[in-house]
C-alpha cells in the first residue's frame, strides 16, 4: 500500500499537535518535586533565566539547583523510560544526544557559578520510589547526606 502526499501531511498533523502538548515548564514531576519540598519548609524559585540551562528549582538560601529531567528528554542512561523512538531515529539521536551534551555543560557552569546541582529523574518519582528518592533530596540539600 502506498501513502499518498495527504497521508504523510495528516500524520505531521498529528505529530505536531503531540509534541505540542509536551509541556517545557510546570510538568506533572517539576510539581511532584515542589510540593514536597514546599511541604518541608523549602522556599525557591522557578526557572531562572540568567542561570544556565534554565534551572527547575532554585534554593537560593542553599545555593542549590534542582533539575527534574524526564528519563527520554535528557538519556537516562540504563532507564526503562530511556527508549528511542523505531521512526525517524536520524533525528531523535542527534536531539537527545544534544540534550544529554548541553546539560552536562550547563551544570559544569553552574558548579563554576558556586551551585550545588541535584538532578531528580522522572523514574525516581514512580510511586514505589518517590518518598524515599525525594527524602535522600532533602538530606543531600540540608548536607546530611552524600
């Protein structure tokens, strides 16, 4: 069967319309993160532009930035959620790969700025990890845990 010019513009469509729902701020983990630090006393700041790679949470009184990395976006390396897309795999790697490379250096600049950076993966805030990888959070900000 043969596609025709109209099949492959409804499937850009769609597509288009997919990834426009993929959200770059407020997303459902980013939220999971602040409430349960907002919970325990931490006041921050969101996404502050004049820092490197646009920081997710910024604990100003801990010089601390927090980074909550969707496992697909940002190549988490050995995650189940870490799969690449079977189509159009010429594109993907390389954006995936570009995104693994600019947060690497992004937080290479923030250590030499002064912060502390704490990536949170999307993986860690399943329900059967989420309370212990968000209370490990809390030591590592607070300096009681490495």
């Amino acid at each position: 069967m043969m596609l025709s010019r109209e099949d492959f513009v409804s499937v850009d469509i769609k597509r288009s319309y997919i990834m426009s729902k993929i959200r770059k701020t407020n997303t459902k983990p980013e939220i999971l993160v602040r409430k349960y630090l907002y919970n325990r006393g931490f006041r921050y700041r969101l996404y502050r532009k004049d820092l490197p790679g646009n920081p997710d949470i910024i604990l100003t009184k801990y010089k601390t930035i927090i980074f909550v990395n969707g496992c697909f976006w940002h190549a988490h390396e050995g995650c189940k959620y870490n799969k690449m897309p079977k189509s159009r795999t010429e594109y993907w790697i390389p954006k995936i790969e570009n995104n693994a490379q600019r947060d690497i250096i992004n937080k290479e600049k923030l250590i030499l700025l002064g912060w502390r950076v704490f990536i949170i993966w999307e993986c860690a805030l399943k329900k059967q990890n989420m309370e212990e990888s968000l209370s490990k959070l809390v030591l590592k900000i607070t300096n009681q845990f490495e």
